[in-house]
C-alpha cells in the first residue's frame, strides 16, 4: 500500500517510489499540508504544526490559540471567510448571499485503484495493484456541504493525480465560484515559475521566472486550453537544469478555461492553486448533487526537467492514451493541405496518393475543402456532405480508389463549428454559441456550435456516425479553429449562464467519448489550428495532436522542445512540409525537415511529386529509418541534450525502455564561423554497455558516449544528423 495513515500522528503518508506528500490532520479539524518532495518513511520528529515565528494581524482558527495563523498555515485546501487571506481553493455563494465557508476534517478512505471521473477524462489503471486512492473528506456542517480530497498515488511512477468532489448534501442551492482541484502550501518561495507560452504557428514556448510576492497567474478565458498558455506549470528550485534540481509540475487534464496560480504571501509561503478557471465560472448546486473537478497530475523530480518530462511521458502514454493505437506504430500519412489547401480533386489527390506509397506512405488524409461548397474559409462547415465537383464519387468513391492504390484513407473535419454561409446554419441559426440581440462575432470567418446543447450534439453524433459507418475511414483529424465569444447557451436558465464554458467541454467530452468507443479502429488525432488545443484532456480521446502549423524546421525544434515538458513524441504529430515554408517563408534542407519529424509522430505535408530524384531517395531513406527507430521514439525514454532557447542548436536522445538502442538527433540553427563545434553527452544508457553506431559501425562503450559525448559540427545553417547506436 502506497498510502500510510498514522494513527498515533494523524498523519497521512501518500508515497510513490521516490516521493512523498504528506498531510496531518489537526486537532480533528484542519487539515494541514507537511511535505511534498523526497520520499519520507521516518515520520520521527515530525513537528505538530509547519510553522514558525509569531504572526500578528492573523485571524485564528476559531477554539486554537496563536500557533494557528489561518493566513500562514500551509492548509490542505483553502477555503474563503475564515482568515485565509491567500487566494482560496473553494468560494461558493449561499442562498442567503453569504460567501464564507468553514470546512472541517470528517474522516477518510483508502482503496486500492484508481476510480475515473465522471464525464472527464483522467489517467486510469489497468490493474488495481498500480495505484492506491485515499479520499479526505472535509465537511461545512452548517451548509451541507462536503468535499473529497481524491489523492491517487501511482506505484510504479513518481506520479499523484489529485482532485476534487463536492457534494451537497443540504437543501439549498449553492453557486459554486471557484473549485480547484489542487491546492499547495509549499513552505517558501525561492522557487522559480515554468509556464509554456506561444501563440498559433508558435506554440509552447518555455518561460521561467522567479518567483515574487502576490500573485503570478497563467490561464485560459478561451473556451479552449489555448496557443497562448497551456494547462501546465512548474516550480523549481534555482540550481534546477535537465539533469539536477527539484521541480514539481502540476498539469491540469482539462481542455477548457483553466487557472493555475502561485500566490506568494507576505510571511514568505507559496500557494500553488490549479483548476477549472474562476474567471466567469459558476455553478449552481442543487441539493443531492455533485460537482466534479477535473484532475491534475503532479510530479516531483529531484533529478530536473528531464525525469518530471519522462514520467509525464510514460504516465500520459501509457495511462491516459487510449485505445488500439496506444502503443502500436501508426500509419505513416501524407496530408494534401500543405500542398494542396483548397484547390484538389479525385484524380489529383490519387495522383497525391500514388506517389507517396511509392517512397512508402500508407494513408492519403483528405484535409479541410471536401464538403459543401468549400473553396475558401467563407463557408459551408456544417454541411458535411461532400462536393462532388471535387469527388465526382464521393467520399466513398476516393476511398476504394485509395484501396487499389493500397492506401487508406483519413479525413479532415471540424464538428464543433458552423459558416453563416452554410445550410446548416440557415436551418438553425439557433445552434449557435450567441447571446440573443447581440452581433456574433465572427472568426475565421464562422462561428462555434452550442455544444451544451443535446440536440446539437446528436446532430453531429449522426453526422459523425454516418461518415464513420461507410466512408472507408480509418483516420479522422478534429480540427478547432476559433475560440468562443458571446459565451452562453439559450437552453440554459438565467441562472445557469456561467455554467456555459465548463458544459461546453463537458459536450465535447461526451462526443469525443462516444465516437472514439464506437469506432475503436479508428485513429482520432486532435487539432485546433495546430497546437490550440493541445493539452492532456484531449489525449484520452487523441492518442496524437497535430502540434502546430508552423513547420519550418527551426521553428518546430521550439515547439517541440517546449511541447515535450509534458507530452510524450507519440502524441506530437510532426509532418515534412514544403520549403520555403509558407508560413514564415523560410528555406530548410529536406533531410532537416525530416529529421525533425522523425522526432515526434512522422509524417508528410510536401507534394511528393514535386521532389527531385535525389530528393526522392533522401525521402526514402527517411521512411525506412522511421521503421527502424519509430518504437524507440513513441515509447523510449527522451533526454532533451540541448536547448534550441538557450543555444544555436537543439538535440534530442530517444533510449529504448531495455536501453538497446538509442537514437541521438543534432541540429544546428545558424552556423557558427570558426565553431570548434557541440559536444553533446548520451543519457540513460546501460551502465558498462557497448554500443555501435549504425552508419559508421564505429564502437562505443557507455563511458565514452555519456562522459565524453558526441561532437557535431556547426558548420552549416540548419544542418541536422540522426545517429542510432545498438547496443551489443
Ligand atoms: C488548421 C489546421 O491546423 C491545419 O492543419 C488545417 O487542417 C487547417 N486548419 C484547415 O482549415
């Protein structure tokens, strides 16, 4: 049992392999936070209360004398109205309009396993014995309100999933305003505040900054998780690298507005909230109804970025990933929209499709512009029947012609949007997301669909439905290209209005769930205008996201880089695309292009019939390395070797999970004149072990490639180099 309570000390003990957090309950009241870090098995010593010095101007938790500053205190959860003056965990408004809360310790359970949440997506078990659950209670007894703390430890992974329930078990109906599903009382705050910032075609950027008194937020009021922040932070200390360092990353399983916050209080206390985000949120409770928050998952490494990144990857790969493509390779694709947008037809995407399964691509998927009257962005999305003047057979019709080809086929396709020039919309202007009377603000040129709304989610479960049941299609990519303005649903009471944002996704979820369980052969892969939506609610349904827009080489190494602080290369879709890219117009070399997608999910945008013989053969070489080197990239262990933020190149090391076989990648961004050139060390490696290099068929031991490293040249703009070392 990971999970220890101390009778005697009331003290609950939760403990991954080499973590611990660590809860005391005081005076059968509160419930204070000890410890998250290390591992502590020896609760000797423990002191009664986290806190030293005396503190005037405090309020004191009513029956407790001094030692008890309710601002100061590192609580288990923070609640509003009692002298908690940091930001609180939990605020609700009462039907007597009163906001304050008291929650008070009303016992426990621990269970083996780990239980799903209702209606949202969370990392699950496979067996009971992988993790154990334990479950706090904290009750409001004027009000009849009770929380569950849920704490899960994993066993075999330095990982604790967290979050929250509550449960009105009064009679009156209650507002919720804030829920978050973690709260920590970290003791100081000498820590430094790691956020993943971008925007579109530049997502995930990697910003750090120290810590300072008041409040340091990152959030999303979107309606989607967001380019420009995502649903993850970190705290480290100051001495922390890849490599060395205590950091704890909190990451948030939602795909909607979220919150995470570090609060620095004046006693010098660092609360870290993380949740569904406050901003226009409420939620009315009834009596006998529950509410539950979305998990976070929370890793602390002593050993860097780079040991939290890996648990993360493994985690998320393979405990919240679903699904038959979890863990198998997946089909090598070619898309037609970088080559293509708009202007295709049967005949040319065949023409597409012939040349691509030459050099060894398996599946043709047909991007935006098969439906309506689709020729630009103005229009048709809802109408998802396709344009025969493009497919003169349709959908159907392209599909078996691909099988011939023997290629498969995937689709393109945006349910959760409507154009104001479309038939759907012209049928039920009221479908969607508006607020009456007021303009609907357009962008891209089309609006959002309510999917709070029952109907206008069986709508496109039948659509869905329909194409999935007959099209021949194997892959379906779910684009979202706009965020949501003029928020609320005209089947909601007035009272419900800021439920609006937290039912949309809880719609989404419900679709996504439905569809990916009906048609478990088929392979989801998510997408909001690249990266805007790229969080790790949409894993459970989207084994792989299309990371970004932006595909030029120099640019994808950031995003990438950035991209794998929490999420593992099988879900980074990355795909070869024309050069000059189209969007920042920037040359790269072919094999850098592909070098830099086969550090993630590996595939194609580049019109393959507009290569040159050599460029043909470059290709070929790069599918035939994918099939040699995919299994250690989608499920070995990644070491980020060098920083495309802190220096002029970029490097990853991929080590398979029996250390057999490592994959090295180099690349270089601007060439340095008279460079004496980059010498990177190999990780992870099996200790005294051997290994050759595949090109050269030069040795290796261990030593020389983790303690002496290997040196690469940075005598070229954009050069890249991919080295696979075996071990023998
Ligand atoms: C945004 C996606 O990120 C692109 O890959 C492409 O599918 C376009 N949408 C199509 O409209």
């Amino acid at each position: 049992m990971s999970i220890i309570f101390d009778e005697q000390r009331q003290i609950f003990n939760i403990s991954t392999s080499n973590t611990s957090y660590i809860i005391r309950i005081f005076q059968n009241r509160l419930l204070l936070h000890l410890h998250y870090g290390k591992r502590i098995d020896n609760l000797e010593g423990i002191p009664d209360v986290p806190l030293n010095g005396s503190l005037s101007m405090s309020a004191h938790a009513a029956g407790f004398d001094g030692r008890v500053a309710i601002d100061v205190l590192p609580q288990e959860y923070g609640f509003y109205g009692t002298g908690d003056y940091r930001t609180p965990s939990f605020l609700a408004e009462y039907e007597d309009g009163s906001r304050i809360s008291d929650f008070v310790y009303d016992g426990y359970q621990i269970v083996k396993g780990k239980q799903l949440l209702n209606g949202l997506p969370s990392t699950y078990v496979e067996e009971e014995s992988e993790a154990d659950t334990l479950e706090i209670y904290l009750a409001d007894r004027l009000k009849g309100i009770r929380l569950i703390l849920r704490y899960c430890a994993y066993n075999i992974l330095d990982a604790i999933t967290r979050n929250v329930i509550v449960e009105n078990n009064g009679t009156e109906c209650v507002k919720l305003k804030s829920v978050m599903s973690v709260c920590v009382d970290f003791a100081d705050m000498y820590y430094d505040l790691t956020r993943l910032q971008g925007a579109w075609l530049r997502e995930k950027h990697i910003e750090k900054n120290p810590l300072a008194h008041g409040r340091q937020v990152i959030d999303s009021k979107r309606g989607a998780s967001g380019h420009d922040l995502s649903p993850f932070m970190a705290l480290s200390r100051k001495n922390c690298d890849e490599v060395q360092g205590e950091v704890y990353g909190f990451s948030l399983v939602y795909s909607g507005n979220f919150e995470g916050s570090a609060d620095v209080s004046y006693s010098g206390g660092t609360r870290v909230n993380f949740g569904i985000n406050s901003f226009d949120f409420g939620w009315m409770l009834n009596g006998g109804e529950c509410f539950t928050a979305p998990e976070v998952v929370m890793v602390y490494s002593d050993e860097g970025f780079g040991k939290m990144s890996r648990t993360y990857h493994k985690l998320y790969r393979t405990r919240l990933c679903r699904g038959k493509y979890r863990d198998k390779k997946r089909p090598l694709l070619i898309n037609n929209w970088g080559a293509t947008h708009y202007d295709f037809n049967e005949d040319k995407l065949i023409l597409f499709a012939r040349r691509a399964n030459e050099v060894g691509v398996e599946m043709l998927v047909l991007d935006d512009g098969w439906f309506g009257k689709r020729n630009t962005d103005n229009c048709s999305l809802g109408d998802w029947y396709a344009d025969v003047t493009k497919l003169p057979n349709g959908l159907n019709g392209l599909a078996k012609r691909l099988k011939e080809e023997g290629m498969s086929f995937g689709l393109w396709i945006e349910p959760e949007m409507v154009s104001p020039d479309s038939d759907l919309y012209r049928t039920h202007p009221e479908w969607c997301v508006h607020v009456l009377g007021r303009e609907r603000t357009l962008s891209r040129r089309q609006l959002v669909l309510d999917l709070t709304r029952n109907d206008v989610r069986e709508f496109i479960k039948d659509f869905m439905r329909r194409l999935l049941s007959k099209g021949n299609i194997s892959y379906i990519k779910w684009d979202m290209n706009r965020n949501i303005t003029e928020a609320g649903s005209q089947l909601l009471d007035k009272a419900n209005q800021q439920e609006f944002w937290h039912r949309y996704i809880l719609g989404l979820y419900e679709l996504l769930e439905e569809l990916t369980l009906e048609f478990p052969d088929v392979l989801f892969e998510g997408c909001s205008g690249g990266g805007g939506r790229f969080d790790a609610g949409m894993l459970y349904y989207c084994p792989q996201v299309w990371t970004s827009d932006m595909c030029d080489a120099a640019e994808r190494m950031k995003i990438q880089y950035g991209t794998s602080m929490v999420m593992p290369a099988s879900t980074m879709s990355s795909h070869i695309a024309e050069s000059p890219d189209h969007h920042n117009m920037r040359s790269m070399p072919l094999e850098t292009r592909a070098d830099i997608s086969l550090s993630a999910q590996f595939g194609f945008e580049v019109d393959i019939a507009t290569l040159s013989e050599n460029e043909i053969e470059i290709v070929r070489e790069k599918v035939k390395l994918y099939d040699e080197i995919w299994q250690t990239i989608q499920q070995g262990d990644m070491y980020r070797l060098a920083s495309p933020f802190e220096e002029n190149c970029c490097s990853f090391l991929y080590v398979s999970e029996d250390k057999s076989e490592a994959v090295l990648m180099f690349y270089t961004l601007m060439a340095v004149p008279n460079s004496q050139g980059r010498r990177v060390m190999l990780k992870g490696l099996k200790p005294d072990g051997v290994y050759v290099e595949q090109q050269s068929g030069k040795k290796y031991s261990t030593q020389i490639l983790e303690d002496y490293g290997i040196s690469f040249p940075e005598d070229r703009d954009f050069k890249s180099s991919i080295m696979v070392f075996k071990e023998i």
